[in-house]
C-alpha cells in the first residue's frame, strides 16, 4: 500500500469504530486503499474478496505491515459472478467474527469496488493504425476486434450489478443486526 497511506485524507478515527466491512474488489486499487482507510478509521475488522489470491495475499502482507493483522483482516478469493463463492464468502466472514469472538459485530456497510467490462467497439475494427479511435482510447494502434456482443453485456451486467444484488440479499440478514 506505499503511497496509498500517504495520500488517505484525515478520518475520523472512530467513523467505523466496531464494523466487519466487507471490501469486494479488496486486492488492489480503490477496494486495498478502502480496506486501509476503514481499518485506520475504526473498523474492527475487514473481508477482503477478490478474484485473484495471490494478490489478496499481497494485500494482507501489506496491512499487516501497518500493524493491521490476521484479527483484523480476512482475505477470501470470490468471483463475483458466482453465487456459490458470494455464499462461501459470507459464511467465511460470519465463521470469522466468530472466531475472532466479535461480540454483537456491526456488518454495518459493505464496499463494492470488484467490477468488470469489456472495452471492444461496438462495430468491428480491423487491426493496426486507426486515427479514429484516439478520442476514444489515446492510442490509434489497436489490435483489432470483432465488436462488443451480448454475451459480453451480460458477463458485464452479471459482475458488476447482479452481483451487487445478491451478495447484498446474502448480508442483510446480518446487517440487520
């Protein structure tokens, strides 16, 4: 998290004071530097979910470094367009706080910021130099492509809002308190 930490604006420390946060997306960019900025704010614990596990394991080596350890931070790989590992991935947290003997925990919030997309036109682009394209990618090299389809919009809407739907169907049970 080098830099990261530096650039946090001041919290409050005691914002999240007592929450189990739940940080899909928690590997790396946005989610690891959320997952800081809850921990440094008063959370008693964080959920990391992501996708890849040897950078959820990089992610827990670095808070553990600033002092945030294996009490404070949950790493659980999850693909977010899977239903089974959303349900893995809450019953993972809800054994932790048990384990870690959080008594009357707050799962008072839960932070998306797992998402996909894909960034292929919607017509097909042959591939080389295309001038058109530097509006819209910066670049007018492009590798060519045979144009979005719908089985792209669905993994897209699938990862980035079903998802969102049924992992906050899975937790509200709990943050319901």
């Amino acid at each position: 998290i080098s830099g990261e930490l530096e650039r946090l604006p001041p919290l409050a420390p005691d914002l999240h004071k007592g929450e189990v946060i739940l940080v899909t997306g928690g590997s790396r960019g946005m989610g690891k530097a959320s997952a800081l900025a809850f921990l440094m704010s008063g959370a008693r614990a964080v959920v990391l979910a992501a996708r890849n596990p040897g950078s959820l394991e990089q992610a827990r080596k670095e808070l553990a470094l600033l002092g945030f350890g294996p009490d404070r931070v949950l790493t659980v790989a999850t693909d977010m367009a899977i239903e089974s590992d959303m349900r893995n991935l809450v019953g993972k947290m809800v054994q932790f706080v048990k384990d870690q003997d959080i008594q009357k925990p707050k799962y008072g919030l839960f932070f998306n910021a797992a998402g996909t997309g894909q960034t292929a036109p919607m017509v097909p682009v042959p591939p080389g130099i295309n001038p058109d394209l530097i509006p819209i990618t910066g670049n007018p090299h492009y590798p060519g492509s045979d144009g979005a389809n719908v089985g792209d919009w669905v993994d897209t809407i699938d990862s980035n809002l079903t998802a969102n739907f049924v992992l906050l169907e899975l937790m509200l049970p709990y943050m319901k308190g």
